[in-house]
C-alpha cells in the first residue's frame, strides 16, 4: 500500500500529523449498533457539559482556517 498527501497541503498545513490506520476482521455483515450506542452516549455526555463550540477539538478546527491567513 502507498499513502501520500497532496503537497498543497502540506504547503497549506505545515504543522499537519499525518498517520495511517490499518485494520483487520472488518466485513459488511458486521452489527455497528452497539458501537454507534456508545459513541453517541459519549457525544452526549460530553455536549451536557459544554457547548460544541467549547470542545477542543471543534475550537482547533475552527481556527486551522485562521491560523493559515495569518
């Protein structure tokens, strides 16, 4: 396998961590419902403390654009 990125955006987003995910044992008959239960129990117990806007990774992905204009 070869992974690569477009050197636009490298030239755009310096400061990007890039990484790979290989995963094994993943088939189209798998049942995701009890995982898509779980995440969404995080999701809302996360946004029953803070606002969206105050997450970190929310508040990190608003200001990538900002941080690119200077």
């Amino acid at each position: 396998m070869h992974f690569r990125h477009s050197t636009d955006i490298w030239t755009e987003f310096p400061e990007l961590a890039a990484g790979v995910l290989h995963v094994e044992g993943i088939h189209r008959d798998m049942s995701v419902a009890a995982h898509g239960d779980e995440f969404e129990a995080v999701a809302k117990a996360r946004l029953a403390e803070a606002a969206e806007g105050d997450l970190p990774e929310i508040q990190a992905w608003r200001a990538a654009p900002f941080r690119a204009w200077g």
